[in-house]
C-alpha cells in the first residue's frame, strides 16, 4: 500500500468504531466520546465538519474525500467517506433528545452494519446488538452479535455476556479498584484475553495494557496524555501482533473543538495529517 493510501485509511479508523478487542473501552468510553463530540458540536452551533487529509509532505491525500452533516436538531450525523484505498462509505449515528447515542448505520458497497443501544434508567449501556452483513458476487455473510452489561450499585459494569448468531458465547468480567474505576477485564475462557486499565489524578483513563501470551509478559496497546481541559492531546496504538510497531496521534484543538491530527510512526517520522474544517 502506498503512503498515499495509507494514510487516508487509517483515518477511516480514527472515524469509525475502533475494532479493538477492549469491550469496556470500545462499548463504554468509545460511546460516551462519541456522545461528548456531539455535544461540542451542538454548543458551538455546528452543523458541518470537512475532514482534509494531507501527506507527510503537505500534498492532499489523493481520492480522499469526506464530510459530516449534522441535522438542524443534532439528532443525526451523517458521515461520508470515499478513499481510493477503502472506497465509498456513509456512517450515520441517531441520538435521542438528551444526546444518548441510540443506533450507528455503516454501509459500503459491499457490506452493512448496524449497532443497536439500550440504556436503564441511570443511563447505562445494557445491551449493544450488532449487525454485520458483507457480500460478494457469490454469497453473503451476516452476523448478529449481542453483548449484555450488568452493573453494580455505583454504575460501573461487573459483566458482559456476548452472543452470537444466538449459538456462541462470551463472558467478560471486569473488576473494580477502591477508587471505582474498572480496572481488569478478563474473558472467562481458556487463552481467554486479560486487560489492565491504569488512570492518572484526574480519573483519565492513561494506559491499556493486556498479557501477551507469546511474549509471556504484559505489553501496552493504547497509552493517552490530556491537556488541563481534559481533551486528549497525544495516543499511542500498538498494532496487534509481536512486531512491536505502534503509531503516535497528536491532537491540536481550538476550544472544545479538535482540529488535527498529526500521526507519526514509531521512529517519529510523520505519516500525514488531517485538519477539520466546521461550518
């Protein structure tokens, strides 16, 4: 893959749901950013957000385009993307009126996923059902996955249980430190993945780590630094598997609102970047 192509890809990743194995991270801190984007976006009266990608070299990122359009009562964004690397997409996400996140449509021109949410009444995920659909010119391929959250009385999840295609099942424990924060998530199986969750003073999640069986030793998959706002300002990302490679993100925002990114690769040199533009 070209860096041209490259770089405009893993932006499709900083838009979309992470697709890491992390379920307290992904379901609930993932949602409740998206939720917390929204909010700013409606603060600052927002309703259109133009994401350009650039090269290392400052060109534009060739055959990349992509857009978010949100509605007039900020119940709905629209987000679409064309890359020549992963072609055309519209990503669509549905709010009630207090801005909890309700559904999140992604459809290409070869696949389709949906994902469903429902809360109780102190505003908890309890259940997250998906739906994948991908095809090609001879068959389809569908999967319908649900994970179920149990909390405790502080609100802070003990248990997700997963299905899918009402057949297989997971279940994740989690477990909390004296200072209520979750702190291990583990999947009761054999070889099942154990996660670790540190925070800083300021109960800001800072590093994610997990045990590596091949290694026999815990290593880092995410690590995160915040400005005195709270705004994440640099992340690092480890890519699976034992190379040992990971991307650095830093983050520069003007207000509430983010306006680049700059992704760098583990020997500092810079990948591209990309600067949104909101009307």
């Amino acid at each position: 893959m070209t860096r041209k192509l490259f770089i405009a890809a893993i932006l499709l990743l900083t838009l979309q749901y992470s697709s890491v194995a992390q379920y307290y991270y992904k379901d609930i801190l993932g949602t409740q950013q998206v939720m917390a984007e929204r909010k700013a976006l409606q603060e600052q009266k927002k309703r259109t957000v133009t994401v350009n990608s650039f090269e290392s070299d400052g060109t534009a990122s060739v055959g990349f385009f992509c857009v978010k359009k949100i509605s007039k009562d900020y119940r709905k964004i629209e987000t679409y993307t064309k890359s020549l690397a992963t072609g055309r997409s519209i990503v669509t996400s549905f709010f009630d009126k207090t801005g909890l996140l309700l559904r999140t449509t992604d459809s290409s021109e070869t696949n389709f996923s949906s994902i469903d949410y429902t809360y109780d009444n102190k505003k908890n995920i309890t259940v997250i059902t998906s739906l994948s659909k991908s095809s090609d010119y001879d068959f389809v391929n569908s999967l319908v996955e649900v994970r179920q959250y149990t909390y405790n009385d502080k609100s802070l999840p003990i248990k997700m249980t997963l299905t899918r295609n009402n057949k297989d099942s997971l279940e994740v424990d989690f477990s909390v430190d004296d200072s209520g924060h979750v702190s291990e998530e583990q999947e009761v199986a054999v070889y099942g993945k154990h996660y670790y969750y540190y925070y800083d003073d300021n109960n800001m999640i800072t590093d994610i780590v997990r045990y590596n069986l091949v290694k026999q030793k815990v290593v880092p998959d995410f690590l995160f630094e915040y400005n005195d706002a709270g705004q994440m300002v640099q992340m690092i990302a480890t890519e699976e598997g034992v190379s040992g490679n990971y991307y650095l993100w830093k983050y520069t925002y003007n207000g509430k609102l983010r306006t680049e990114d700059k992704c760098y690769s583990k020997d500092k040199q810079l990948q591209g970047y990309f600067q949104y533009e909101y009307e």
